[in-house]
C-alpha cells in the first residue's frame, strides 16, 4: 500500500505491471485514463487522480498439497516423461546419454568436486553445484528411491559441505559486517598446488584484513560489497531445506546460521536491526515489481537488474520451501 502525503487529490501514474494488481475500481479508472507519451522499459504509463491510498495485492502461488516437496506439482508417475528421468538419475538407456551430468554417467552418481565439501572456493558456484545435488534427492525421493545407497551418500556429502560452508571456523566463512548489518563471504584465494594437493584457501579466514571478498569489489561477484546475495545464498538455502526435510535433527542443530542466510537477503521485520528489510529491493521496487541486484558499490548508470527475474525467483522460492520444512 502507498499512502499519499497529503489528503489532496494526487495524479498518480500507474504502469502496465500494475493492472493485475489493482483494486477493480482503480483498474476501471485506468481503463477510461488516457496514455502519457512517457515511454520506458516497462511501457506507456497512464495517469490517474487518487484520493485515497492505491493498494497493489501480490499474491504468493499456492503451495500444493499434494507435492512430497517443496510445493511442486508431483513428478509424472508414469509415461515417457518418467521414464526418461528414470534413465537420467539410474543409467540404463541411451535416450539421455547427452544430458547427464559428464554425458557418461548418471545423475546417480554426481559426486561434488572436493573443494566444495570442504568449503573451500566461492559461495555462488559452490552453492549452485551443492543445489543441484539436493535437488537430485529430492527427484529420487519422489521416484520412490529414497532408501537406494546413492540418496544416502548425497545426504551425508550434503550434511558434510553445509557444516563446513556455515561453520564459523570454516576455510571461506561467512562474517557478520556490522556497519551495513548483514552476512559476507571471507572469500578464498584457492590454492590446490596444480592439482597436486588438497584444495585450500591460502588467506587466514580468521583474520577479516586478509578476507579477499573484503578487499576486492570483482571477487566472489562482489559478495563482499553486498551484490547477488540472493542468488548466492537462495541455493544454500535450497540445500539446506532438503536436508531439513529428510534430516530434521541436522536442521535443528545448524537452524540459526540457516536462519542468519535468510534474514540477510529475505529478513521481514524492521524490528530486527541484525539486517535490513529485504536487502535487493525498497520502496520503488516494490512499486515498480522488480528487484536489483547490485550492492553498495557506486554505479554510474544506475543500479543493476542483472539477473532478478530468475535467480531472484529462485531465491525467494528456497527460502519459502525451507521455512516450510
């Protein structure tokens, strides 16, 4: 809701993204107004005299019972569909030979690269590789596979990474930053001796000085300076709500850190002053429908929208399906 700061008639301009979301008196009036020739990405705006608040309803999509998780449709119980994930996550068929993960093997033997189990690199591509293994159990799981060896291992190496991803003696360990209120990777300066010894992060995580996210605005995609949280950490997220829902004594033990992640990009309370409201969005992006995803370095041409229509989605998806659990 925007509340004018007068009681006077105000003109109001109102943009296409905002017609579904109106009231229907304000939607009719819209409909009669006559088009400005102020033209911009989100297109021809039309004005409108209002004398009380103009309310915009967004609606969360419906979290379907019927799903084992997450609040997705359930996967396809039979038909080619399913045969091909079938094939896909146990071998056996030649159909998806190009689409598993090396174009060899299949999905039910990814393995992560050892730097991510032991918390060493970068939050974001670790993250991502760490999701798509959580989101392969989740795929067996409904499949009717949940008790196969495989399921078991990725459960274990997924408990493994997040410890030593949110463990706060980690190698890449997130820091709370107090001046802007919110949780920062270390980063890492990697180093595995040309392949020749354990991958570790050279840098002294214990000391934020030598924190290269800290000092470097390009480093970890800017992670340091506040930019693509949302993307970077709704993967952690993700992974963390799959091992919730099948190891609910995990999620207890390892909640607050988990919490702490969400509250950095998704916190909704101004009555916690650990973080900011909904760090990648304010009071225009709200009116406007999109988010951004720059952090507090300067832009000169503006904030970056790089991005926010998906990985922002896929965000605030993750974090929704893991309060869920």
């Amino acid at each position: 809701m925007f509340r004018a700061l007068t009681e006077d008639a105000v003109l109001q301009l109102l943009w296409p993204v905002h017609v579904p979301l109106l009231d229907e008196e304000v939607r009719d009036a819209l409909d009669s107004a006559t088009q400005t020739p102020f033209r911009d990405l989100r297109g021809l705006p039309k004005p409108i005299v209002v004398t009380k608040p103009v309310v915009l309803h967004f609606e969360l999509y419906p979290l379907n019972p019927a799903a084992e998780f997450g609040g997705r449709l359930p996967l396809p119980t039979s038909g080619i569909l399913r045969e091909a994930l079938e094939e896909a996550l146990m071998g056996g068929g030649e159909r998806m030979a190009g689409s598993k993960f090396d174009g060899e093997k299949p999905d039910s033997e990814f393995e992560l690269p050892e730097n991510v189990k032991l918390g060493v690199g970068d939050t974001y591509f670790s993250g991502k590789l760490a999701a798509r293994m959580a989101r392969l159990v989740t795929i067996a799981a409904e499949m009717g596979k949940s008790d196969e060896d495989f399921v078991k291992r990725m459960l274990d190496d997924l408990q493994t990474t997040c410890e030593a991803w949110l463990t706060k003696s980690g190698s890449t360990p997130f820091i709370y930053d107090r001046s802007w209120g919110g949780l920062v990777s270390c980063g890492c300066t990697y180093d595995d001796c040309w392949n020749s010894c354990a991958p570790h992060c050279s840098n002294d995580a214990s000391k934020p000085s030598t924190c290269p996210a800290l000092r470097n605005v390009g480093y970890n995609f800017g992670n340091g300076y506040y930019n693509d949280h949302h993307f970077h950490y709704g993967y952690w997220i993700y992974t963390t709500a799959v091992l919730a829902k099948f190891r609910p004594e995990w999620e207890k033990k390892w909640r607050e850190p988990v919490l702490a992640l969400i509250r950095d990009y998704a916190n909704p309370s101004s009555a916690d002053k650990k973080f900011p409201v909904v760090r990648h969005k304010d009071l225009e992006d709200w009116f406007l429908c999109f988010s951004w995803a720059g952090g507090i370095k300067f832009e000169p041409l503006g904030r970056p929208a790089l991005q926010t229509c998906t990985s922002h989605a896929c965000a605030c998806a993750c974090m929704r399906v893991c309060v869920r659990q």
